[in-house]
C-alpha cells in the first residue's frame, strides 16, 4: 500500500510539473491542481497508513492519527478555493490581452 502511494505521489508530481512549465495559462492552472492533489496525497501518507485502526481511540491505543486528516481537509477547501481563483484571473487575462500565453505574447509559428 505504502509503494503504491509514493508511486501515485510521484506520478502527481512529474505531471503536475511538466504542465505548470508550458506556455499557456490552462495546463499551468492542471499542473497547479494536480501539485496540490500530490501534497494532499504527501500529507495524507505522513500519518502512518493504517488498514485496521480505529477512528477514534480504543482500548489498544492503535487508532488513525487524525491530524493529517484535518490537514487535507483543510487543504483541499483551500486548493479548490484557489483553483477557481486562478481560473477567473486566467479568463480575466486572457479577455484583455488575447491570448493565453503565460508571458503575454504571441506565438510564432514556423
């Protein structure tokens, strides 16, 4: 279990970094998401990766630490929060520039 989360995190994080290097503003918002989702998933195996704890504490003392928990929690509202904030300033300047370049300029195709 814990191989196939470093993989996951592993994946997320080459995919979310090829696309926040590209030239338009669309794959950098994916990219961005996708960074998060790998942080989310990085939190979440810090933990401990427990297949028969509880969910709150029991007589044994093995249980499911909750503060990683709370943490992705908490990321996710702010990574979805900032998604559709880079989102709406993507289409803002897109609107006044007139295209999606990140750097503003026009492509030059040969």
């Amino acid at each position: 279990m814990e191989m196939l989360y470093a993989i996951t995190t592993g994946v997320l994080t080459a995919c979310g970094l090829y696309l926040t290097l590209r030239g338009r503003t669309f794959p950098v918002v994916v990219g961005l998401t996708l960074l998060s989702y790998a942080v989310n998933l990085f939190l979440f195996s810090m933990g401990g990766l427990t297949t028969d704890g509880a969910a709150l504490a029991n007589r044994d003392g093995h249980f499911a630490d909750p503060l990683p928990q709370a943490l992705v929690l908490t990321a996710i509202v702010i990574g979805f929060a900032m998604t559709a904030f880079v989102v709406i300033l993507a289409m803002r300047a897109r609107s006044e520039v007139g295209n999606d370049h990140v750097d503003g300029k026009k492509e030059i195709r040969e």
